[in-house]
C-alpha cells in the first residue's frame, strides 16, 4: 500500500483519467477535513508527526473505496456520516502501522521523502502510531459492537499478517498460499473489513455484506501483488522509494515466491543473504524481472480483478458501482 | 506503575497482609483467564512476547481497583461480566504501553527480568504491543460509545503524557505543575478511566460516577509519586530495576522536580547531563535523598491518598470500599 498514483479530485472532462473518487468527492473532502481535524493532538509534535505522514499525499484508497461501496449499496445521505467516520477510523489505523513499519523496517524513505522515522526518530514515530491508533477506536466508539469488532479484528490481522512475512524473511520456505494468507492479513484485512462496515452501514442485506468483504478482500490482494510487481519494476520516481526495497529486506513478494520454484538459483540468492550485496542484489533483480515471470504475477493480480468484478456485477448498476469498477482495474493498471 | 508488592491471593488471617484483592477474587480470577486466552494469537511469537510480559508477575492493580470500583459502587453479579471485560480492556492498554515504553527508553529490564524488548528485539516487541492495543478495543466493543470513548480518551492521554515527558527529559524547566499534568495523563489516566467506567457500569448516579473519576485520578498520582520515591530510595531488589533509572534517563520525577526548586547543584546536574556519568550520577542521587527532600515528596503523595480518602467516603460502607481504602493506603505504605 505504498505507491500507485494519487485519487486526487481532478478536473472533469479528462477523458480516460477522470478519477473514480469523483462521484463520493463531497463525502471524502468531508472525510479529509475531519481526518485532518484528528490528528492535532495536545502536543505539538505528535500532530506534526501525524500531519508529516497523512499530508504527504497518500492515496486515500480505503476512504475513497469504502465510500463509493457505502453509496454502491445505496446508503444514503442521511447516514453518510456514519460511511465518513469509518472511512476515516479505517485510514487512521492504515497511517499507524504505516509509522510503525518504518520503524520496524528501518525504512527511511516513504512517499518519496525522508520517512517520518527518519525525520522524527523511532520514540516520536512510535508513539504518534499509537496516538492513531487510539483516534481511531475513538471514532469506532459511534459503531454498534459488531462493527468495532470487524475494525479491531482487521487490525488483529494486520499484526499477525506482518509477523508470519517476519517469519518467511529471507527464507526460501514460503509458499504461494502462505503469500495469499500473509497479503490477505496484511494489506486485504482493512480493505475487507472496510467493504463489510461500508455495506453493513448502507443497511445492505446479508449476502451484499458477505460479498463486499469478499470484494475488500480481492481488492487489497489485487493491490498488493501489483505492489510487489512495481518493487521489482520501478522506477524509483514513481514508486517513491529505491527500487527492489522489498527485496533487499527479504520479505517474500509475488514475484520472489513464484520466482523461487522455478528458479534454484533465485532461490539461493534470496535464502542465503542477510543482506542482499550489490552484485547478488543486480542479479535477483534481473532475474525476477524475467518476462514470464512477470507476466505469472500479472495474471494473478488479473486473476483477483476479475474475482472482484464479479462480485460488483451482483450489485445494481449505478455510477458508484461503475467508478468501483474503475478503481480496481486502475490497480492493475497502473503502471505495470 | 512498575513497582509496588504484588496483590496476591494470599490465605486468610494474615493480619495487616491482607490483600485488598481479596473481596473480589473470583471476578479477579474470572479476568486472569480471559486475559491469558486473549494473549493467545494465531502468531505464536505474538503470544509468547504478550505472556512474557503479561505472565511475569505484574500487579494487576488497575483490573482490582476496577472491579472494587464496581462492586463498591453496588454492581452486581448480573452484570459483572461488563466489569471484568472493562478491567481487562484497560490490563492490555497498560501492557501494551509497557511494551513500546521499553522499546522508546531502551529498556532492558522490566519486572526484575530483562524486558521483552531485550529479549525479542524491537519489531517483535512493537508488533505485540500493537496486539494488545487492538485486543482491548475489540473488547470494548460491547459497551455503550461514551465507554469506548473514555478509554480511548484515557490512551490518548497516555501518549501525550509519555510526549510531554519527553519534552522535559533533562530539562530544569519542569515546575510542579508540569509534573502533575504529565503524571495525570501518563499514569492517572487509565485509572480515572477506570474508575468512571466501573460506576457507570455499576448504574452509579452521575455525581458518583464523577467521584470515581477523581478517586481514579488521585490514586494513580499516587501510585506514580511513590513509584517516583522509589526510584530514588530502592533498593534494585525491591523495585525490579536499578536504582535511578528514571533519573538517568532524565524524567522530571517527583523528587527532582522539587529538588531542583531548591538546589542549583542538583538542577545543573540533572540539566547539563545528556547522559549522566558515575560521580555526576552519585552525586544527584545523594542530593536527592536528602530526608526533607522525600518527606516533602511523601507528603504530596500523602495528599493525594487523602483526596482519595475524603472520595471514598461518599460511597456506603462495604467490604468493597475497606479494601479500596486498603489498596489506596498501600501506596502510601509501599517500601517508603
């Protein structure tokens, strides 16, 4: 959930790039502003640490995604508010762990500038993750119990999805379906949770709300494997950050675990070093920048799009339901 | 809160060694259980760092000073279950700041054994607080917002505590008034909190459910003015880490704060020093020692139990209240 180009509200009449935030653009100028209102804590420099990350052009991807499923499934003015709230609480738990990685990753670059850790320090870092955090719960209050347990459990996951890649660093054990449960812990679990609150909200019926948890869940594995393709592509420029960042700290993406049973060689290198050193590191790029190979990860990543444009076609058709449709096919669009 | 005698289930008839905890034992042992089965993650790393910490011995103040709150405030066996999940909510919080607190001073001992950040590094550490924080959330989810929103509340408070703390590492600006309001929010917090929620959830009128809030407020000033006198007096055995931690470490404690009002030599000490060295620090704690010195921080700790008393006595008498009294006038008692 690093990269992709930004769902900014950009001017209509653009043809192909016309964003699919603009039909919930009201909601989310809503959504920004009261993000923005949380983060000014008592202290200055917690808000300043908050303010570093949440201003520095993140996508909005959950807020723009649980908003348009929350309009999709007919939810209603009246209670969009609600739609607004958690699309918020569930941005705010995303930028805490976002802190909190950098801190865990000794990452010091982050949406193309010095990573508040780097900036601010691990103390500071830290503890303005766990400010979020507790922002976030404080908005979830509003939810009735089902619904704070939906949030909390995705946030259970989200730990537990970076522990088991912990586990995998570096080693050649990884297999597609502990990558498929790692992505869908890591990165799909506030997606997933994000479409169940979002239909839940709009007063869906049982079966909507199972398949837009499903659809959350399609939607953030779709994301990640283009993530992990563009770690291994770049360029720099547009990823924000060095290119094979992944790679160099082991953790086992698409591309390195389809890559690994196929390639021995690959293998080896990706096992065997701690750190990954210039010459070693050109190599396993070169490698995992095979044609076939990437083309497999790409079909994959395909593969989840389509899962979730059918499970869209079960909704009515509306402009919600279209820019939902957009929003997903720009995952696997961009810039692969 | 990282020292004082343990609130044991000690047998009857033991004269003055009567735990408080006693009257509320079953509904203490009733939120052990539950809190160990919900250290239990699908991570095992997760759960052995949260058992490590959760496990070794902590006092389990803040759950007994909770469900003496209900009890005393007439809750009833009905609906007790809401009290015990509220007492576990706020166990976790406080393990979870244990644990990124290690990670931010470097920590290496905790509870009279090296901490979890010693022993499993920072992400892991991290991670598992991160856990802990998510798990008391889920928790509160069944209770009503205003709840959820005063624990959320009392966590936001505790980040800016350890903030401004910070802020006054090694400072000779701190003035008393600071010290409160950094000890207000970084340890009375959870047991204000604590003590609102267990009387509302008592169905307290609201001029008790304030009462409690307050008797939350002077308790954990309390608890940290002492915790601050035994920073200074020891010895290592009693208060599981070496003496002067948080003298070395710059906290603007109870002692140095009033210390430096009086003593320029102690003031350029604390002041000058990023990291104290062995004469300057032998030198700083000697001053501190000084017997006019703790009688005058004893005194203040004094008057909050006083508060804490006049509070007390607005309730009806019960077993409840006694042992309130006697958890209370423990802190006072504690190694001083």
């Amino acid at each position: 959930m690093k990269k992709a180009k930004a769902y900014q509200l950009e001017p209509e009449g653009l043809g192909e790039t016309i964003s699919p935030a603009r039909v919930v653009e009201a909601d989310l100028q809503a959504a920004e502003a009261k993000l923005s209102r949380l983060l000014d804590s008592n202290e200055p420099i917690i808000a300043e640490i908050c303010h570093y990350l949440v201003d520095a052009g993140g996508k909005r991807l959950r807020p723009t995604f649980i908003l348009l499923v929350y309009r999709a499934c007919g939810g209603v003015d009246a209670k969009v508010e609600d739609a607004i709230d958690a699309s918020i609480a569930l941005e705010l738990i995303h930028s805490a762990t976002l802190l909190h990685d950098d801190i865990i990753d000794a990452g010091m670059l982050r949406r193309g500038k010095p990573s508040a850790f780097a900036r601010y320090g691990a103390g500071g870092t830290l503890i303005a993750g766990d400010y979020l955090f507790c922002r976030a719960f404080e908005l979830c209050g509003r939810f009735e119990e089902h619904l704070v347990r939906t949030a909390a459990q995705a946030c259970i996951q989200l730990t537990e999805g970076e522990v088991m890649e912990g586990r995998f660093r570096h080693s050649a054990a990884a297999n597609f379906n502990d990558y498929i449960t790692v992505i869908t812990r890591k990165t799909a679990s506030l997606f997933s949770a994000g479409g169940r609150v979002a239909s839940d909200l709009a007063g869906a019926p049982k079966k909507t709300i199972e398949s837009m948890w499903n659809l959350g869940n399609a939607v953030g594995r779709a994301f990640q494997m283009v993530d992990d393709i563009l770690d291994i592509l770049g360029p720099e420029e547009k990823i924000g950050k060095p290119v094979g960042s992944d790679l160099r700290a082991g953790i086992p993406s698409l591309p390195v675990v389809l890559g690994m049973t196929r390639n021995p060689e690959l293998r080896q290198l990706f096992e065997n070093d701690g750190r990954m050193d210039g010459a070693k590191f050109d190599r396993a790029l070169e490698l995992l920048r095979a044609p076939d190979l990437i083309a497999e990860a790409r079909a994959m990543a395909a593969e989840q799009v389509k899962i979730a444009r059918g499970l869209l076609a079960e909704l009515r058709p509306s402009e919600y339901r279209d820019s939902l449709t957009v929003l997903i096919e720009d995952q696997i669009d961009r810039e692969v």
